[in-house]
C-alpha cells in the first residue's frame, strides 16, 4: 500500500528518500530509509552513521538527523528538510556563468572548513550530496553516511554498494590502496574532482570499469579544466 503521508524524492539501490507532510504547524521532514528487506550490516551501519555523525553538529550548511527509528528490520532515519537541488541537477538545469559556480564553490569551502575544524571528515563529496538553493545558491552538504573522524591509521575499504557510488570522485587514499590515513585532504580531492566536473561538464576520469577509475585516481593526470571547456580560463 503507498504511503500517502510522505511523497517519494528519490531513489537508488541504497536508499529510499521520502518527504514527510508536514501537519498543521509542523515543519516539513526527510526521511531515509533502506531499499531492501534484508539490508545488510553495513547499510544499517552508514546509515545509523549518519544520525550519530550529525545529530549534535551545529555548522550552517551541514544536514543534521533528527531520529534514527528501528523497528522489525524497518530502519528509518529522519532528517532536516533542506529547501534545494542537488548541484548536478542545477548544472543540468540552468547554463551558471564560471563565476557563479566559483561562488557556490567557496561557500561549500566555508562549510568544509567548519567540518573540519571539528575534526569530521565528509568521506563521500560530490555533485548529488551538495544542494543548492536556485534562488539564494546557498549550497548544504548532504549523506554522512560515512562521515568520520580524523584518523592516524589507513584508510579501510569502502563497502562495493557505496563505493560504487563515490568512485568517480573517490580519493586515492579512499580507495585503501595507498595505506595512507584518511584526513581532511581526502575531502578536498573529492571536492576537486566536483569542482572540475561542473565547470567542464564532465568529470577528470570516465568509465564503468572500477579497476580503471581506481587506477586513474592513483596514478592519472586529467586533461586541465580549459582543454575541456575552453570557457573557463587556464
């Protein structure tokens, strides 16, 4: 049976995203949910992740959880309603000027900044996890589904759902074949690779084998972002 009471936002292998409606004097909410009757740990796992990550973090541009609900298998976390696009579907939608999208990048900086100041690593920076306001181009950082703590030891593997989902932008230490530890430089790699995207229209390195976009983070130089798109200047 549907569910009127929310509205379907998105979907993908992981996760189900739904709009709470709001009632008389409440404010709008997200829900998250899982898109499987049978998750496995580490989906429940990145997703409980992402409440205890950020439901006590007070940095503007950051999406806090609200209530992590777990009940027969169902597990549901509720989140801030952000009132925004997602950055690739801003791209897609509207043709932005270089310097718009410069400005809409250093405001997400800002908020990096503040993350990491706090000691958080994102782990998973790309066009789809940063919304933006069409009006105000106010942009939010969105899915802590692995956000984490500075840390002194080498980067553990990413599970193959959710790696699949950051490879494009995935930092080689990410990819836990440097053994190097994971710090605030890996975000910024990743907000490299999303910076790049949307000012060419195409990411540093394509393709659908895993292998090769791994080895291409590690060992790969792109062509310069003027080369691409000889609108933006070298």
């Amino acid at each position: 049976m549907a569910d009127i009471k929310n509205v379907l936002l998105g979907e993908n292998p992981v996760h189900l995203v739904y709009l709470k409606r709001p009632e008389q004097g409440e404010k709008p909410v997200i829900i998250k949910r899982l898109n499987s009757p049978f998750p496995g740990d580490e989906q429940v796992a990145q997703l409980k992740n992402e409440y205890i990550t950020t439901k006590n973090l007070n940095i503007p541009g950051m999406r806090k959880a609200i209530r992590f609900n777990e009940g027969e298998g169902n597990y549901q976390l509720e989140l801030e309603y952000v009132d925004g696009i997602s950055l690739e579907q801003l791209i897609q939608a509207r043709n932005e000027s270089i310097p718009t999208l410069v400005t809409i990048i250093s405001k997400v900086c800002t908020i990096l900044g503040q993350l990491h100041q706090a000691g958080w690593i994102h782990a998973s920076l790309k066009t789809t996890n940063i919304l933006v306001n069409p009006e105000t181009l106010a942009p939010c950082i969105i899915d802590a589904s692995l956000m984490t703590r500075f840390s002194l030891k080498a980067s553990s593997r990413i599970s193959a759902e959710k790696l699949r989902s950051i490879l494009p932008y995935i930092s080689p230490e990410q990819t836990g074949r440097t053994n190097r530890s994971l710090d605030h430089r890996s975000d910024l790699y990743s907000l490299g690779v999303t910076f790049y995207e949307i000012i060419t229209g195409k990411k540093p390195f394509e393709g659908n084998d895993p292998l090769e976009l791994i080895y291409s983070h590690l060992a790969r130089i792109p062509a310069a972002p003027h080369v691409v798109n000889p609108a933006v200047p070298p």
